[in-house]
C-alpha cells in the first residue's frame, strides 16, 4: 500500500513537473500585451519621446484591447500576426462605432502598426522583410520610434526627412553616396552590419577595386595623345575599296584571290563598312595621322612627318619609306620601344593590297597622280611590289624575334589577364553564372517605379545567360533577331539558328546552325519579350532580340538594336558591378570559361564538346586548350601521389622505418 502511494506522489510530481514546463515554454513563445507594452513604452522612453507620446501610445493600445476584450494579462494572439490586417479593418469599424473621429483613430492606427512591428520584431527578429523599404521601416518601428521622431533624432543632419520618408515608402531607393547614411541608420539601431546595406540592389552599394592593368594603364595615357586622320574623301576612298571586297563578281578588268572576299555584316545591312574594313580603317586613320603630325613636336609620341592633310590618302601606304618609318619609328615609339603583334596585323593588310596582280592598289595605277607622281603601269606595279618585299621582310624579322624570345618583342596585352583568376578555377562558368543569378536577385531589389532600371538589367541578364548556354561571338548576339534566330517550337523549347555565311569561320563549317537552348533560359526570354522587351521598345517596332531603350519618339527599327560600344560597354560594366574584384571584362571572355569549364572537367572528350559548343574549328580550340587537358589528365597522378604520401607518412609506417643511424 505504501508503495502504491509513493508511486501515485511520483506520478502526480511528474505531471506537474510537465504542465510546468509547458508553461514555461508557452511563455517563452507568447507575451501579454502587458509585458509587450512595458518594453514597448521603455523603448520609446529611451529615443526621447515625450510624456504625451507616452500617454497616446498607452491609450491606442488599451481601445485596442477593448475592441478585442482583450486584457493586459491576455497573450497577444493572431489578431497582431496572421489576422492583422483583418483585425485593423474591425478596430476601424469598431472606432466609427464609438464615434471616433478620423484623425483620432487614424493616429491610433498608426501607433498600432509600430507597436505591431515591434511586437514582431521581438518575436521573430531573423524573420526581417526581405524588401529595403519593409525592413527598414520595420525596424524604425521596433525601436518605439515613429519615422519623423527617429529622423529628427538621429538623421536631420544626413538627409532630408523627404528622403527618408520616401526610402521607408518604397517610392525611392538610396543612391549610392547615401550608403553612408544607410550605414548609420544600421549603426543607431543597433543591428548587425549590412542589414539593410544588402538589401540594396548590388549596382546601387557597389564599389568596384580598382584593378590596374599594365596595358590599359599604358593605353589610357596614350589616348590621351590623339593624333588619327580621316576625312570625307578617306572615307570614300574606303568605301570604294569595300565595294571591290564585297561583291561577288569583281569589277572587269580587276583580279581578286579566292579567299579575298569580305563578308558584309548580315545583322546590320545599312552598315557600308564591313568588319575587315573597319580594321583597315583603323590602320589607315593612324598612319594618315602619323603623316600629318608635326616633325618638330618634342614629344616622339607625336612626332610625324608634317605633310599636308590635302594630299594625305590611300595611295601614300605604296611609299616604302613612309611605311617603313611609320612602323620601326613613330608605332614603335608608342608601344614603348618594342614591337608587337599589332605590328605584323598591319603589315598583312597593306600587304594583301600591295599583291602582285591581286592586290586592290596593284590594279590601281592611276593613284600615283593623288601623290603628284606621273608613273606608268609597270612603275607603278614595281613601286607596289618593292613596298610589299620590304614590308615582307620587316614582318619575317619580327616573327623571328618572336619565336627567339627577343628583348625588343612583347605581347602587347594579354586578353587573359582580367580573367585569370577565373580561369584558374576548376569551373569557371560558375562564377559567372552567379553573377547572372545576382542580377536576378537584384530586380526583385527594385521596386516597380523603377521600370526603366529593371528592364534593362532583365536584358543584360538575359543576354550573358545566353552567351554562356550557347557561347557564340558577340557579334551573333547583337544581330540575332527574333523568328529569324530566336525561334520558339510547337513544343515550347527555344532554338537557336543561323545561316552558315553568317559566322566569321563560315570557311570551317559545313551546315548552318540550328541548336536549342538550355531550358533553364526558356522562362527567361519569355519573360523578357513579354514584360521587359516592349518596355524598352515603347511603340516602336524591331526584329532585333536585344534592344535599346527608346523614347516616345517613334525610330527606324534599325535603329533600335544595341550598338556596337553600349553592347561591349554592357558586358564590361555587369562584371564590375556583380563579379567581386573583377576590372571587367570583354565578350570574349565567355568563350574562355566555357571551353575551359568543358575541358577541365572532361579531358578525354572535352577539346571536342568545347569546339562543339564555341561552334569553332576543332584544331583552333586544341591549340588554345591542349594544356588544360594535360594538366587535367595528369590530376589522378597528383592524387595518387597524394595519397602514397600520407600512408607512407602514417604512424604505423614510421614505427617500420630503421633509426636515423642505420639509414646514414
């Protein structure tokens, strides 16, 4: 019997044991609008408000109550969480009732809503809003502060208390030299650094390190030198030239070699200048302006030979000391006394129109009156072919210095240089299709006024997703054009396809491409021809995928593609913005991570998936990629090595070994 009852006291000490922990937790997870408001009113106390502030919280939250029947030692329930909004919409009605009038309640609504906040905060503070505007209005209120008292407190000397009103309203964003500002707001709150900071859209609070490169270093100081020539008659001069290149049929009496056909730029038809005639333009504007510069000038980056702008043309790259100077003097002096491959890239152009027979001013003798020369044919075509020897000869000295490693021959940039730490990953592609999905993150950052912002990033983003699914030229991106080359099936998948004469390699390939994109970037356009696309185009029309932002003023739809500068521009600018540490990058860049990603992490096929995916000549890509596969291959070695080391480095193998003396 009397186990029976020492029994039963142990049962009942356990269940009071339990229903005093259960209480205890369901303290721990509820609070009484009284212990609630205690903390509310002490926090309010400690940011200065005063004793009628104090007195206007205290009655809110007590009518508050009572349109509840709801007392101090009440938990608060669901009528302050999930059933917010529903419970305001009755305390209103329940107010009108007691014939409240509007400014009364609608102060009490407002003291409601902090307190609510604050409430909240307390209770699920890892829980913040995600947008900028919801949490920092948010956390103001959790401090018992309304957003006036807590500007006119800590802020009135930052900013103006429009500003604020409008960040908490979500009606602006701050820019970027406001992120200080931001940053004592965090400071005054008492909240962990960054808290609102990263709620910030990454091209707002970015703050790009400034990565010198050597070559754009050089190259910047040197634009600050100008010194090119081009003129209208230049520019005709070319033109005729690109009207010889471009057309199939060369005119009668001219010759041209097989492979010596230009191809215009089929993306952007009213273009006169195709690409090769765009390098030769370059070219050509800095040796005219060579021949224009003054002799005399201290500066030997600017020293020419002060000839006359009227009499400079085309027809002075037949004169072997002019090239010749031009080249070993004043180009080498601005490249820093040495010679490089821009050297030889200028060397071939003059030289395909110096060719005997072939050669575009070897069939044009009578230029030789633009240099106020009277020659004949046969002089003319003998002047053509000694410049051509001597500048063949200038080019086989450069390529030997080349391969022998010369002093006076350097790469005059390596593109890689800005990317190398990427391209030192083992999968490069994922850094950049991080940044991608930041840019995604971004938008939903922004809030709806800024419509123009998030349209054109939606482009940008879904530009470099395309160029890393299907790794193309740049070039094809900025002519593609929808139904023509972005094509959606019955099926709902999206296609990519060009014709063949399309590609600057179309020598290589045998087909025309036609491949279908990633499904993870099918939503992605969807989105952005249905919802960013017409933003950007306002009433206008264009065939063009990726286009600029127009006005209202009505455009030729040629006009409404992205440019050559603000497309290469775009590419540049994202990887600053989203890519830590990045100086930026050009187009070409993707190329690089994609075929290093493949071949890194597929030497036994990966030369042929990358030529596969860059649509480019299978030999191109093993000279570009054949020591990635090497050093890939030679890994399993490392890791055998690896592991060897360890075990012959294990306890048990160093209790086998003889001592030190026996082994000497």
């Amino acid at each position: 019997m009397r186990k029976i009852q020492e029994n039963s006291n142990q049962m009942k000490s356990n269940r009071e044991s339990k229903k005093t922990e259960k209480t205890r937790l369901h303290n721990d997870r509820y609070i009484t609008y009284k212990k609630a408001q205690i903390e509310y009113l002490s926090a309010a106390e400690s940011k200065g408000s005063s004793k009628q502030e104090i007195k206007n919280i205290a009655c809110a939250l007590k009518s508050w109550r009572l349109a509840f029947n709801l007392g101090e030692s009440d938990f608060i329930g669901k009528e302050l969480k999930i059933d917010f909004n529903e419970s305001l919409k009755f305390y209103i009605q329940q107010q009108i009732k007691l014939n409240k009038k509007p400014g009364t309640y609608y102060s009490r609504v407002s003291i409601i809503k902090r307190f609510k906040d604050f409430y909240t905060y307390r209770e699920e503070h890892k829980n913040l809003p995600q947008k900028f505007s919801d949490r920092l209005k948010f956390l103001i209120h959790a401090t018992g502060s309304t957003i006036k008292s807590f500007f006119y407190q800590y802020l009135r000397d930052n900013l103006s208390r429009a500003t604020l009103y409008s960040w908490c309203a979500g009606k602006n964003l701050p820019q970027h030299n406001k992120i200080p500002v931001i940053k004592l707001i965090e400071f005054v709150l008492g909240i962990p650094e960054n808290t609102l900071v990263s709620r910030l859209p990454a091209q707002i609070i970015y703050s790009p390190t400034i990565v010198e490169i050597d070559f754009r270093v050089k190259l910047t100081e040197k634009c600050n030198k100008p010194y090119g020539l081009w003129n209208e008659q230049h520019q005709q001069e070319l033109l005729d030239l690109c009207s010889y290149k471009l057309s199939i049929v060369p005119p009668l009496d001219m010759k041209r070699t097989e492979d010596g056909v230009w191809t215009k730029n089929s993306g952007d038809p009213l273009a006169e200048i195709p690409p090769s005639g765009k390098i030769l333009m370059n070219h050509l504007k800095s040796f005219y302006g060579f021949l224009l510069l003054s002799p005399d000038n201290p500066d030997p980056l600017m020293r020419g030979l002060g000839i006359k702008k009227e009499i400079i043309n085309i027809a002075q790259l037949t004169d072997k000391d002019l090239t010749e100077q031009y080249l070993t003097v004043f180009k080498k002096a601005r490249a820093d006394g040495k010679f490089n491959s821009g050297f030889i890239t200028f060397i071939n152009s003059v030289t395909c129109l110096l060719r005997k027979d072939t050669g575009y001013l070897y069939q044009k003798p009578e230029f030789s009156v633009k240099i106020n020369l009277d020659l004949t044919i046969a002089q003319w075509q003998v002047r053509c072919l000694d410049t051509r020897q001597r500048l063949l000869e200038i080019k086989k000295f450069l390529i030997a210095a080349k391969k022998k490693g010369s002093s006076e021959y350097q790469v005059a940039r390596n593109p890689q240089d800005p990317i190398r730490s990427i391209l030192e990953l083992k999968n490069p592609l994922s850094v950049t299709l991080k940044m991608t999905l930041r840019m995604l993150e971004d938008l939903e950052k922004f809030p709806a006024k800024y419509g123009q912002t998030r349209a054109i990033l939606f482009r940008d983003c879904l530009l470099l997703t395309m160029m890393q699914a299907n790794p193309l030229r740049a070039e094809m991106f900025r002519k593609m054009k929808l139904v023509k080359n972005l094509v959606k099936e019955n099926d709902g998948s999206w296609w990519l396809q060009f014709n063949r004469h399309d590609f600057k390699n179309r020598r290589f390939l045998t087909e025309d491409y036609k491949v279908k994109l990633p499904r993870e970037t099918w939503s992605l356009i969807e989105r952005y021809l249905a919802e960013f696309r017409p933003f950007l185009l306002k009433k206008n029309k264009s065939d063009f995928v990726f286009v600029k932002l127009c006005g209202s003023k009505k455009l030729d739809p040629l006009e409404t593609k992205i440019s050559g500068i603000a497309f290469y521009s775009i590419i540049a600018t994202r990887a600053k913005q989203y890519i830590d540490d990045s100086p930026g990058f050009g187009s070409h860049s993707y190329r690089h991570f994609v075929a290093s990603s493949i071949v890194k992490n597929d030497p036994a096929g990966g030369i042929e998936l990358a030529a596969r995916a860059l649509h480019d000549n299978r030999e191109t890509i093993r000279q570009a990629y054949e020591h990635l596969k090497t050093n890939e291959r030679f890994e399993p070695y490392n890791d055998f090595f690896g592991k060897t080391w360890s075990i012959t480095n294990s306890e048990e193998e160093i209790r086998n070994y003889p001592p030190a003396q026996e082994v000497l």
